[in-house]
C-alpha cells in the first residue's frame, strides 16, 4: 500500500475524512473530496503522460477508455462547485479530443470511410491478404484472437504442387494454428476456405476468405512470412464515452441563461451537439430498432453478427439521455427510451433488493451460443455450446456505465424509477462492497461473485456515485476505497472518480 509520502506529494486538507473509520484515516494521505486533491491529480495526470492525454488517438483507445472520463470529471466539477475554470478545461481537451477524429485526421475505417468519430485498432480483428505469384489478391487470412497485430502467417510449401501449408503464429498468446496441405482449389476437400472453417475454433481463431473474383484451379500464394493487421474499426462504446461529456456540457450550457449570454460558451454548445450528432450517426447502420446495437455481419470484430454487450449499447445511451435534456428533440428521447427498455429486461433482483444483470444481453445469439450452422458471424463461426454461450455476469467497472446511462436517463425523466435508483446502489452496497483484512474493496462482478476484485475494478467504486443518494453507504464505502488504498491518480478513470468524491456531497 502506497503512503502520500511515497508518492512524494505534500498532505491537504483532510477535515472530510473525519468522518471515516479510523482505519480508513489512518490510511489515506489526500481529502478526496476537495478540489484542491483533484486539481492536484489532474496536474499531474496531465504532466504524466500516461495513455488518454486528449492529444491521443484513439487507435490504442485512449480517447474512449482515458481522455473521456477527464473530461467527465470536469463536468462532475462544474456541477460541484459551479466554476467556470473546469467548463474551460473541457473545452481545452475536447477540442483536442474533436481534432482527432478520423475526418480530421484523414483516415479511415475498414469499409475506407472517414467518419466524425474516433477509430481503433486494438479490439478489432484483423488479417492479411495473400498474393499470388502473379501479384494479385488470392487469400485473406483471418483472425479474431486478441493481439492480432502482433500475429504473423507463414506460408511454406506442401506435399506436392499446388499444395502448401499455413501457420497462424500469435506469439503474446502464445498461440498457433497450422493447416496442412491446403489447396486454392473450391473443388478439393483440401479446399483452404473448407478446411480452415471446419478446423474452427482453431487456437488462433482463423478463417479465410478467398479474394478472386471467380474462384477456381489451385493457384498458389506466395511462400514466406506475412504480418497481419488489425482493422480500424469505430465503436459505439468508445463513441458513446467520448460524447458523452460533450454532450453534458450542451445541456449544462443550453439551460443556465448565465452561461449561454457567453459568446464562447454558447458557440461551443453549438459545435459539440454538432459534434455528438455527427458521432453517433456514425453507428446508426447498427442501430435495431428494438433498443439496442449490434456489429453486422463482416464486420472485422471478434463477434460480427450478434448483439453488443449491455455496456457498450448504452454507452451513447448516455449521449442521447444528455442531448434529450438539452434539446428536447424526440429523436434523442426515443433512442434513450429505448435502450433503457431493452435493459430493463435484463434487471434481475436478489435477495437483498438489490439489481444484477449480465454481460451480454440474455435475448443474444452470444448469451445462447451458435453453430456454424447457424451462420451468424463470419469472423467467429462458432461460440460456446447452445443454449449456453456468453453468460457471464456483468463486472463492476463495466458496471459503471450502465449505472451511469439509468441515472441520466432518470434524471431527465426518460426512464427508470426511484425504486430502480435504489437497487442500483444496493448492487454496489450490497452485493459488491467488502473488506480484505479490514481494506476496503470490492467484488469482481455486480451481483458479488467473481472473487475479490483487482485493483482496475475496485478504482472504478466512485463511478456509482451516480446512484449514491439512494444508499449513503455507497459514498463512504466508496470513499474509503480510496482512502484505505492512499490511491494518486494516473489514469482518467481514477480522475472522474475522485470528481465523483467531490461531486456526491455537494449535489
């Protein structure tokens, strides 16, 4: 366990942790709720240089998973302490953040389009296209384990001509898949397309994809060894997370007269709800009409063809619940409505009165699994063993963005009860929140299971601030996870949460 003194930095104020138990007091060296701690944290955050710094792209996701939450604290602390200074260090790192789009930056997708959103590199899949000896395409090799950009395929020479043999070599998985023999021709059993699809799942995950307009006879690639690449792919989470602060700061801008009679304030609230509807539209070939996203079919990710998980659905559920309240346009009210009615039906209570739900949404083609058969995703053929895929409970950091989208959605009264308020906070107090040898931390998922969490779970804690005036038990539960813990910020995530320390006592 770190101490203030490790860290190097002065003590401040800590007339708030009084109130703490004596262990938690002892432990911490800040006062988490006071802005001189997080202007201190977001000082030095900043002058780190660590990953999701609004100078970033988002290819390693930085932006989606760092740069968001610090411009998310600077909402938290506007409406903390109504001061101007933190509306212009949003502004500061979201025009830093605009500049990065792919259309700004003159980069595309997979499908070469150059949208007003943020791509990545590191979740999607990814492949390599094989030539021939005459230079043309012959055969894309696929795969869709993690680290793909670190995977290579080699190709040596079969048996016989116009034979070969392909390895798929995941080196930080630790992983290779070999098919033996192949051949380009359609009408073989040896078949390389064949072969590959019914030795899936192979340990790299691969397919193939022959490239010729007219497949057919038994062309070879060329021999040697070729690096595969991720594909640049724009998610809806990463969108979401993205926008979701700018999309608070039109709302906060759009109904305080005081802040819209300024000039600059008010031409940024013009420029970011541009921003955030540009965005979003983004994702609209994956929005189903039912309240929720999928990845289409072909889409280079590990699971194209089946429903997003929870999380990253109501991720721009989020947006939309913002830009409904600062705009009232029935477009962004039907989407937030919608979303939150499509996760309403993954609410289960315990016994404590308290909501768990998992993952993947229940009514999935993950959650049940799938056949090869079935024909569901070109890039991950088959999953788990129906009717039993996916199944997995949600965890606590993921957690925390579903709570934050029912939140915002009940706050501007688009959906969700006081009643569901109150189970939200019981799944932290009741089900997640626990001591380790008198240290405050949590459990790994949200109904309590999972065993003890790690430290990039149990840092999330104050992201349920959200719902804490249900259960004040989350506060300081929440609070004493940093306290006991003597946590320094170095990542946007623990930034917002220590905004959320500030936020909670003085809403």
């Amino acid at each position: 366990m770190l101490t203030r003194r490790q860290f190097g930095v002065g003590a401040l104020s800590l007339g708030a942790l009084a109130a703490l138990p004596g262990t938690a007091r002892a432990a911490a060296g800040y006062d988490y709720t006071t802005r001189e701690t997080f202007d201190l944290f977001d000082k030095v955050f900043h002058e780190s240089g660590n990953a999701g710094q609004p100078t970033d792209t988002n290819e390693a996701g930085g932006l989606g998973w760092g740069a968001s939450y610090v411009m998310a604290a600077y909402i938290r602390m506007y409406e903390a302490y109504h001061d101007t200074t933190y509306l212009d260090r949003l502004i500061h790192n979201a025009d830093l953040v605009l500049g990065n789009r792919d259309s700004e930056r003159g980069v595309t997708d997979y499908r070469g389009l150059s949208l007003p959103a943020w791509r990545s590199l590191v979740y999607s899949a990814g492949g390599v296209s094989l030539l021939d000896a005459s230079g043309q395409p012959l055969l894309e090799v696929r795969s869709a384990l993690a680290n793909v950009n670190d995977a290579v395929a080699t190709v040596r020479a079969g048996t016989s001509d116009g034979r070969f043999t392909l390895e798929v070599n995941n080196p930080v998985k630790s992983k290779v898949s070999t098919f033996t023999d192949l051949t380009m021709d359609p009408a073989s059993p040896d078949y390389a397309v064949k072969r590959i699809l019914d030795a899936y799942p192979s340990p790299t995950m691969v397919t193939a994809k022959d490239l010729r307009p007219s497949p057919e006879g038994a062309a070879m690639p060329a021999l040697g060894t070729f690096k595969l690449a991720a594909a640049p792919v724009i998610f809806s989470v990463h969108t979401g997370m993205i926008t979701y602060p700018l999309a608070s700061f039109v709302r906060i801008v759009r109904r305080d007269p005081r802040l819209l009679r300024n000039a600059r304030y008010r031409a940024k609230a013009a420029e970011y709800l541009k921003a955030c509807r540009d965005a979003a539209a983004a994702h609209d070939p994956e929005w189903v009409a039912g309240g929720y996203y999928i990845w289409p079919k072909g889409m280079p990710v590990p699971y194209d063809g089946v429903e997003q998980p929870i999380n990253q659905s109501v991720a721009l559920g989020q947006t939309y619940a913002e830009l409904a309240a600062a705009t009232r346009d029935p477009f962004f009210r039907d989407r937030t409505r919608r979303l939150a009615a499509t996760f309403v039906r993954d609410l289960k209570t315990n016994d404590k009165d308290a909501y768990h739900w998992p993952y993947w949404p229940s009514f999935g083609k993950l959650y049940s699994g799938y056949t090869k058969a079935d024909g569901v995703s070109e890039w991950t053929p088959s999953f788990g063993t129906p009717p039993k895929g996916g199944q997995q409970i949600e965890d606590l950091s993921h957690g925390g963005i579903d709570v934050e989208f029912a939140a915002a959605a009940h706050r501007f009264g688009l959906a969700f009860t006081d009643a569901d308020m109150g189970r939200f906070a019981r799944s932290y107090t009741k089900n997640m929140a626990t001591t380790d040898n008198g240290v405050a931390t949590t459990f790994l998922r949200v109904d309590g299971t999972g065993g003890l969490a790690a430290a990039g779970q149990y840092l999330q804690a104050p992201r349920y601030m959200p719902v804490a005036q249900w259960d004040p038990a989350l506060f300081t539960h929440a609070l004493a996870v940093y306290a006991d813990h003597a946590v320094q910020s170095q990542y946007g995530s623990t930034l917002l949460s220590v905004a959320y320390l500030n936020w909670q006592p003085r809403r």
